[in-house]
C-alpha cells in the first residue's frame, strides 16, 4: 500500500504540519514512535495505523484518553481520505497517496509565504539590494568597525536600540526611561509612528472600534508599568464623575466576581490608546521613534551591533543608514497575517479581493453590502476574531434580516482542553476562556512552572494550556444560541477542496468528517478568513536573515530562543546584549507573550538584567524610587 499523509495543525499556534510516511505509523508521547506528540493528554503509546488490504485502519493501543473518529470514541476504526481523528488535543486529517512517496519524518509544511506585515497575499522573498545591506555583512559574523566606516552610509550611535516600533518597542522603552535612561539615547526604528498604530488598524479592520473593548485584562495597562490605577478603576471614576453611577456599580461587581460570579472585565480600545498617547508624550516617545525599515543585524568587533536600515527619501528613493548600539531589542510583532492556503490559491488565480477577504484587511464593504443587499457569508476560524466578524454580521441583520452565516470548522469540539482536575467549557464547538491563556501563566503557578521544567515537558505544556479560544461573554453566547435557533447561523464541519466561483457565488468544496457527508458545497456570497496572524520566523526577511547568518538555536515551537531574561540565546558579543519579545519568541519560558502584560513583563525583565549588567544610565528599581516614578507618572511629569 502506498503511504499516507497526515495534516495536522499545532494546536498552540495554528501552524499546519505534515507528515508522509509507509504504514504502519504508530503515534503517542514516546519518541519512539513515528509520530511523537507532545501533550500529557497523549498517551506513551496512544494509536497506530496500519494496512489492512486496501484500508487504513486506526487503532487505539489501550491509551487513557482513546482515539476520536469523526467525534466517535473508538477501539479501532477504518479512514477513508479526507477523515479526521483526535488525539489529545491534535486533529489530524488523513491523505492516502496515489503513489509511492519517500516516508519523511516531522516534516512541516509552511501555511503563509513570506509577505509584507500588512499584506494578505503572500510575495515571493525579495533578493536582497545590490549594494544594500553591503557585501560584508555577508562575509562576517563579527565585522570590523573600521570596515563599517569605509563604507559610503551615514553611521550613527546609540546606547539603546529597539527594532519594530510597536508596543514590544514602547513597553522596552517606557521600562528603560523609567529606569534612568536619557531619551536622546535610546532609538527606536518601525513604521507606525504610533507605538499602537497596528493594533489599532488591526482591532478596527476586524471590526473592533474605539468603542469596542479589547480582551486584555483591568492592570495590563501598556502605559502604566505598575498597572494601578487600572483601566478598570479609571473607567468607574469617568462614570462617577459623569454621573452614570449604574455602570460604575457593574464595573466594580466585575472587579470583585470575575471570573465566577461575572463577566471579566476588558478595556475599551479607545481607553488604551488614549492611554498610550499620554504615556508616550511624557517619556519622549516622538523624539526617540524614527521611521525606518531594518533590514540586517550583524554583530561588530567593538562588542556592538550594527543595523542597517532604509528610510524614504525627500524625492520618493530610499535612503540607507547604519546604526550601532551595545544593547539591542527585537520586537517586530507578527510578521504576517495568516491566510488559509485555498482561499490565497483563489485570490491568486482570480484577483478577486472583494469577496474573499482576511478579517484583518479592511473589509468594511463585505457589511455595507449586507445591509443593502442581504446574503451568506462563510466564516472561517474559531478564536476571538472569528467571534467579533459573527457579532458584526449580527449587528448587520438588524437592518436587513436576510442575512446568514455559514460557519465552517475543521472538526467539532466536544470537550476542552484540561490541566489536572481543570477543564476548558465547550459552547457549540467553541473553547471557552476569559483570555488566550490561564490567568496563573502570567504571574501565578503556571508561570514558575514553565520556566523551571525541561524542553520537551514545556512543549507539553503549552500545548495543554494553550490553543484556540473565546471569552465567554453572555451577549456573544446569546447571539449564538439565537442564530441556530432562528437558522441563520450554522456550524459545519469539513476539510476543504478549493474554492471557485459557481453562478456569481463562492462554492467552497468540503469533504465531510463521515462517510455519509462526502463532497459538498458551501454557497455564500463573502468568504471571510478569520484564522489569525502568522508568527513564523521564515515569514520575516530580517529574523530569518539573522537566524540563517548566526544558526541561532530555536525553542520548541520554532521561534526564538530567549532566556528568562529574555535574552536572545546566541547573539551576545562581549558587553553587548540582544532581548526580544512579542509572538516570536512563543515557545521559550513564558507563555502569554504577546499580550499587553506579557510584554511588559519582558521589558521589566530585560531592564532588570541590564541593570544587573551596569548598563550605563539605569539605576535599581527599589521601592521608594518606585513611589517616586509612579507619583511623577500620576502627575504626567517626565520620568
């Protein structure tokens, strides 16, 4: 019998993975096996398939938590192509192959091309410029300082340098500013001249308005490293002050219930950014940002680092610059928006970019042709973006009721993931959290835990507490319930074919996850992708540019190696220190990385280890210097 190929998806960061092999292959924890998973809910040995005649037969081998096919627990069972089963918390996907293929091990199939961050349709990787970054940034690993002075770019220095611009970038700046550091030596180079310029585009793209709250928690307050007064407390003194006493009360019995008793409380995106601008303006932020594409980091021989980066010209060109510093921070953010390789192959093969969208890009028009016209619209993704596009084309129907939502999954979902007696709710086939992780892994048991275990046991870890899930907010579990009550809301399951356009409308071909379903057709008018962004290192020209050159060591969800410190393992020269933080350093010894308590948990680490290091400018963070910041803070005086 030729061999299979199995798809499966990660169930932490969504990354779509391969693997082709000669039956029989034997899955589970051990890694013994052909397949080895990493989760404490897969078994030694878990499964097996094997050829029986010209069947595939899946097999479980007495595991503790059995085998699911098509959401059937079974002893043993017959797939056919395009059948799903589970094990812990992978879904797989089966492919039998028409002809014979080299079995290969844990190879991985990337899901994205490498793209610019704010495009949806992925570009082939540039070739680097002819003459920049220069030649000799290719012939070193350490280059020579008298080398850099030769050459015909402006060459400048700093003592602080952070990369991206974003709120990784804010948050490291805020910590070191706090700390003792001059403005006028710290840089930081991006594109968005707000530090929170992407989010907001983002959170509005995937229709998330200023009005809107965010799922982020009271004291994740990006512009206020102690996190009090909290968004919270802020929001209840407006209200007091305003006279809606009534709001003010729910928000306090939030504070004091949550997560049991009620809702959790989430800030409202224009209370953040509001709140960021403040921030920005007292520690210098518009003198320290300056617009630039980095495209290279290489290390010097007078144990610093060397950038180079382009800016635009006053006539429209590009203008080449080099930048040294001894303390170096990458925070790029994610690299690419995620967009499901059947819908990129349509878009390519049709130019069509109005009727299947990303819900990141703008897409505005999909909801204002709703309400004049009515329609079907095809969701695809279960995670908080998935939720806020069907909370939308609800608001939508409010004005035109002749409109629908077809929800396509992959595979249903009957239980949630657990930890110990812990276990996820499950609504309708949607994981149920107050936020992307639980609440323990950003101070509590979880965090401590993580940092102290080996590789492979925190690999387990986060693929236990981590994967896609949704708040569990009434007013969205309601709009569920009445959508597939009233049938404008249906949930499918299926793996896709393709997509094509059939009579003026998007046919998405699905195989179904029995044997009854087989083949069929999805027909809407819009197909909205909501499956999140990419945060592959290969996906970034200049991550993967300073992997490649220095062959940095990767953790175990391929991203960034970073230390507790998070100090980019690999990359220190001499005196001279790299930290990163942000999605792409998930993986390493902190879980919740991207979210607006995380980095500010990487900066305060980081700033806390160059003080350790005697890095010039920054003093201990004791508590009466503390106090005396956080009142400088309170009056909105510079630090």
């Amino acid at each position: 019998m030729p061999p299979i190929r199995l798809t499966w998806e990660d169930p932490l960061t969504g990354d779509e993975q391969t693997l082709t092999a000669a039956l029989p292959v034997s899955i589970g924890r051990a890694a013994e096996n052909t397949l080895s998973l990493n989760s404490k809910l897969v078994s030694r040995r878990h499964a097996r398939l094997e050829a029986e005649g010209n069947r595939v037969i899946i097999r479980d081998l007495g595991s503790t938590n059995g085998v699911l096919v098509n959401g059937r627990k079974v002893k043993s069972a017959a797939l056919r192509e395009g059948d799903g089963f589970k094990i812990g918390p992978f879904y797989f996907t089966v492919h039998p192959l028409a002809e014979a293929e080299t079995p290969a091990r844990d190879e991985k199939t990337l899901t994205a091309a490498a793209f610019d961050p704010d495009q949806t349709v992925p570009a082939a990787r540039p070739p680097r410029a002819s003459r920049f970054p220069p030649a000799l940034f290719d012939e070193y690993q350490i280059v020579p300082l008298e080398a850099l002075r030769a050459l015909p770019y402006p060459l400048e220095e700093t003592t602080y340098l952070t990369i991206g611009g974003g709120l990784g970038s804010f948050a490291w700046v805020d910590h070191l500013v706090i700390y003792g550091a001059r403005p006028e030596n710290v840089v930081a180079i991006g594109v968005e001249e707000k530090p929170y310029g992407r989010l907001q585009r983002l959170a509005a793209n995937s229709q998330i308005s200023e009005s809107e709250r965010l799922r982020s928690n009271s004291d994740a307050c990006p512009d206020n490293l102690w996190g009090w007064p909290g968004y919270a407390l802020r929001e209840m003194w407006r209200d007091l002050r305003d006279g809606r006493f009534g709001h003010a009360l729910h928000i306090a019995w939030q504070l004091f219930g949550e997560p049991d008793l009620a809702e959790t409380y989430t800030p409202l995106a224009g209370d953040v950014f509001a709140a960021i601008e403040r921030e920005a303006g007292r520690i210098g932020w518009p003198r320290i940002w300056r617009f630039g594409r980095v495209r290279a980091i290489r290390k010097t021989g007078d144990e610093r680092y060397v950038v180079a980066y382009s800016q635009t010209g006053r006539g429209g060109g590009r203008v080449h610059k080099l930048i040294l510093a001894p303390y170096l921070h990458i925070a790029v953010g994610y690299p690419a928006i995620r967009f499901l390789p059947d819908l990129r192959a349509y878009r390519e093969r049709t130019r069509d970019f109005e009727h299947v969208v990303n819900a990141y890009e703008q897409h505005d028009h999909v909801y204002q042709h709703l309400v004049r016209h009515g329609g079907t619209v095809l969701v695809r993704g279960r995670g908080a973006t998935a939720a806020r596009v069907i909370q939308r084309v609800h608001e939508a129907r409010a004005r035109n009721a002749d409109i629908s939502v077809v929800h396509l999954m992959r595979a249903p979902v009957f239980e949630g993931s657990r930890f110990g007696r812990a276990r996820r709710p499950v609504h309708h086939h949607w994981e149920v959290q107050p936020f992307n992780w639980p609440k323990a892994c950003w101070g509590g048991d979880m965090r401590f835990l993580l940092e102290r275990v080996p590789a492979d046991e925190r690999d387990q870890l986060l693929n236990d507490w981590g994967g896609i899930t949704i708040a569990g907010r009434r007013d969205w579990i309601e709009t569920i319930e009445r959508g597939l009550q009233e049938g404008w809301y249906k949930i499918r399951f299926g793996q896709v074919e393709s997509v094509r356009r059939e009579n003026g409308k998007l046919a998405t071909i699905i195989r179904g996850k029995t044997a009854i379903e087989g083949v069929s057709h999805l027909v809407a008018d819009f197909i909205i992708d909501a499956t999140g962004l990419a945060a592959q290192l290969e996906y970034n020209p200049l991550l993967r540019d300073l992997v490649e050159h220095y062959r940095l060591p990767r953790n175990v969800k391929n991203r960034l190696s970073v230390s507790t410190d998070f100090e980019v393992e690999g990359m220190r020269n001499g005196r001279g220190r790299v930290y990163a933080s942000g999605s792409i350093t998930l993986g390493s010894r902190f879980a919740p990385v991207d979210s607006f308590l995380g980095l500010q948990y990487a900066a305060q680490r980081s700033a806390d280890h160059l003080v350790k290091e005697g890095a010039p400018g920054l003093r201990p963070f004791g508590m009466l210097r503390s106090v005396a910041q956080w009142l400088r803070w309170a009056r909105g005086v510079s630090p």
